[in-house]
C-alpha cells in the first residue's frame, strides 16, 4: 500500500463553504474514489487555508490519479471545487503538491 501525503491552498474567504461542501461529498464521486483505490482519503484544513490530504492505494498514486482522471464524475467535481484553490488555474488534482514520507510507525 503506497502512502500519500499533499498540500494545496484553499482560498481563505472560502474555507468555510470548501468545509460545508465535504460535508456533502456526491455519492458518485465517493464510489469514484474507492473504485479508483484512494483509500483512507482524509483531509485536514489550517486556518491559513492549508490544506493537507492524506490517502493510501494499492498502486502508485499516479495511477490512483489517472484512474480518477477517467471518471465523469471527477471532471464535474474538480470544476465545481477549482475556485476554491489558490494557484495557476488548473484543477485542484492537478496542483498537488506531493510530500516525502519521513516516517510511519508500523
């Protein structure tokens, strides 16, 4: 299993719907996820608008992405979300800013 770690910038202003949105993640893109093995997908939000994001998969998490790249259901939701994101424009899954693992316990 290949642990992943990443940031990317929330605009500040909208944090607080960037938050209300998780809460109601579509079915379609939760089913996407799992079928596309992003596993223990979990992300944490500072209130500087850091977002960390952390997932495991079975693959390499290029594969993991490229999986999801060919899902419907992820093109709507990454243009749905890209206004919320700080960057060049691209999509939020394309702006990842992947992190080294220094460290795991097990």
């Amino acid at each position: 299993m290949t642990r992943v770690g990443f940031t990317l910038t929330v605009k500040r202003e909208l944090m607080d719907e960037y938050r209300r949105r998780h809460d109601e993640v579509w079915p379609a893109m939760l089913a996407a996820l799992r079928r596309c093995g992003w596993h223990n997908y979990t992300l944490f939000l500072r209130d500087d608008g850091t977002l960390f994001g952390y997932l495991e998969t079975p693959g390499s998490f290029a594969d993991a992405l490229a999986a999801m790249a060919d899902e419907e259901v992820n093109a709507r939701w990454q243009a749905e979300m890209a206004p919320f994101f700080e960057g060049d424009g691209r999509a939020a899954d394309q702006q990842m800013q992947t992190l080294d693992e220094v460290f795991h316990l097990d």
